[in-house]
C-alpha cells in the first residue's frame, strides 16, 4: 500500500486542457449564464447573413494577421518565451488560428474566453472558449470568483484564484447596462440583420413564384354562380403545378369561364427592396466599423477610393481590437513574465499602412532640430551610442 501510493505521488505532472477532458468537479456559488441568445445571433448573422460573415472574417482575419512585438519598458525582447506562446498556442492551432477565432467570438457575442494551461508555474498552452459554454460566477465583491465550462452534461470549474494567475482570461466589448458580459457589435445590429434577412428571403421567394407579384383570380361568371369545390381544387393545383416556380417564370396564365387575373401586391420598385437592403447592410457594416466600400455595397462613396476606406479600416477598426486584445494578454500572463511587459503590433509590417509609415519618416528626416536618436525614437527604433547629435 505504501509503494502504490509513493509511486502515485511520484508521477510526473501532465499538461494538458480541463476543458477537453471535462472533469467532473465540485460546483459552488450561484451561475449567471450569458443573457442572450448567442446560438441564435450566431446563425442568423454569421451563418445566415453575408455582409455579417464578410465583415466578421474581414476583422478577424486582418487582426490575426497583425504581429506582436514583447517589450520589458523601453526595450524589445526578441525570442521572448511570449512570442513563442502566442506564435504556437497549443498543438491544435497555430497563432493566426488562435487569434483568429478569439477576435470572432468577441465580435459574435461581445465576449472572449481564453484558458491557460500551466505546467510547473509556467504558461505552456493557450485555448479559446466559446463563449455560449460559459458562464461566469460572481463573488461577494462582485467580481468573478470561477467560470464554469459545460458541454454535453458535463462541466469543469476553474478557480480564479488559482497560482500563479488566473486560468481564465475574459475579454469583453463596453456593455452600458452590463457588469459582467459585454456587448456584441452584432446583437447591436440585429434588427438590420433581420431585415437584410428578410429581404433576401422576400426575393428568393419572388423568384419562387415566377418573379412576378402575387395576385388573385376573380371569375366573373354569369350574375350569382360561384366555382363548384372541384372547379376551385383544379385551378389552385394548375396554378401550383404549372405556373409557380422559377422555372415557370414568364409563362402566360391561361384563363377560362370568365376568371380574370388582378395583381394584388407592391411591385420591387415600389417597395424599394433594393435600397432598403442595402441600407440595412451599410447599418450591419457600420456596427462592425467595416467601410462599406469594402463589401461591394453600392450607394456610399464617403471615401475617395479603396485605399483610403481600406487605412481607414485598420487605423479605426483592426488596430485598436488586436492591441486592445494584446494588451489583455500581457496583463494576464505579466506576472510570469514581468510587470513591465507589454505587446505591441508592429504597424511597419502592414501593407495597408504604408504610405503613413513613409510620410512619418519624411516628416522625422526633415525635422533637423531633432536629434539621432530622438528620431529613431519616433519611428519605434532603439538608441544608438552616439547618436545625441543633430541628425
């Protein structure tokens, strides 16, 4: 008995997710779940819509996409043990993938959960949750004391008290009326998904149905007689059998014993069905902060060209997300690396930023007041020696 239970407390400790393994654990405190329905915002925008789909890929993509730079204060660290967590997450993503599906959770429900795995005090694994198998639960002070994951039944709980840093990393989107959970640009436009939907839905439907405007047979037969049942039956049968039906389109109604045929509905154009998707499309875009331009959607010529609406795009909408998410990162997991450390996207990388890039070292070499290193400075490079002089 006694080797048996040495042999058990020699084993070595395995690194490894709770999540995957779905431990059964003990349960405390009182759950709050997510008060929305992501399941249902998830696919009716990013399954079911393409503007949302475009635009969540488009942001998610882009910012994973984005490289980090690891500083300690003033100082980049090349090689920092960091960079090598962020570049190989875990065995199953690479860094982009990671990232990538960390930014779309946090644009599909306004939230984003990351799990660490530890192995001897040191960060070896980093996973993205989804969110709809969250829930969070709150501590006296308010604050989160655990996180609950369940999936098929089973549910593991993580502590975030734990040491040396909390397993949980949660990011969330500004929530007005909320202390917990944040707020997705999509549920924000949910009402014109729902329309965009609608109308796509309205048009497929008028293509089912010869792409004509629905109508009604009047007979007009001799003062008093009606349609006998089995007259009615044939003639709603030939109408669904023969002239419904794209492939139908375009066929003559062929009418007979005085029916007449009288267009009940709106046509297209005066429902102006275009223009209202397309409305409903620039209000998805804009909720996402997607120029329109970049989606193909006509009828919003703000910017000068593509170029422009494209910077504008990552200086407003993808810059701020992967460094609002680097940040997050390097808070978290600071205390095994230092409180000064810090993540920063390296911007010359981008092609998108480029002529910025160029027009701020025009700027920084015409400036001859300034010194050597004071303008490596300004464009993000290290001191050198003896570069205290006027360059």
């Amino acid at each position: 008995m006694f080797d048996r239970l040495k042999s058990l407390l020699a084993a070595p400790e395995l690194k490894a997710s709770r999540t995957a393994h779905l431990l059964a654990v003990e349960r405390g405190g009182i759950a709050r779940w997510t008060p929305r329905d992501y399941s249902a915002l998830a696919r009716e925008g990013y399954l079911g819509n393409a503007i949302v789909h475009r635009c969540v890929r488009l942001i998610a993509e882009n910012a994973a996409a984005c490289r980090y730079l690891v500083y300690d204060g003033a100082r980049e660290r090349d090689g920092h043990p960091l960079l090598q967590l962020l570049t190989h997450p875990n065995a199953r993503q690479d860094g982009a993938t990671f990232l990538e599906t960390l930014v779309a959770h946090l644009l599909l429900a306004g939230n984003g959960y990351v799990e660490a795995v530890t192995l001897d005090g040191v960060v070896r694994e980093l996973y993205a949750l989804r969110p709809d198998r969250i829930k969070l639960i709150p501590g006296a002070d308010g604050w989160a004391e655990a996180y609950e994951y369940s999936v098929g039944g089973r549910s593991v709980r993580f502590d975030q008290h734990a040491s040396p840093l909390p397993p949980i990393l949660h990011l969330t989107l500004f929530h007005p009326l909320d202390d917990h959970y944040g707020l997705a640009p999509l549920e924000a436009a949910a009402t014109a998904v729902d329309t965009h939907n609608a109308a796509a839905r309205w048009n497929k439907a008028l293509l089912d149905n010869a792409a004509r405007p629905s109508g009604a047979l009047v007979y007009v037969g001799p003062e008093g007689s009606v349609l006998s049942e089995p007259q009615f039956e044939r003639l709603k049968r030939e109408l669904t059998d023969t002239y419904q039906g794209a492939a139908n389109a375009g066929r003559p109604l062929l009418l007979e014993g005085g029916l007449d045929w009288k267009a009940m509905a709106w046509t297209p154009k005066d429902m102006d069905f275009l223009e209202a998707k397309h409305a409903a499309a620039r209000e998805i875009a804009l909720a996402f902060g997607v120029p329109p331009m970049l989606l193909g959607i006509p009828g919003d010529n703000t910017f000068a060209n593509y170029q422009e609406a494209n910077r504008s795009f990552w200086r407003q909408t993808v810059l701020p997300l992967a460094g609002r998410v680097g940040n997050a990162l390097a808070q978290w997991l600071a205390p095994l690396h230092g409180d000064g450390l810090r993540l920063e996207i390296d911007t010359d990388r981008i092609e998108a930023l480029s002529g910025d890039r160029a027009a701020l070292w025009q700027r920084v070499a015409d400036a001859q007041f300034l010194t050597v290193n004071e303008k490596r400075e300004a464009v993000g490079y290290g001191p050198l020696p003896d570069g205290d002089r006027l360059g």
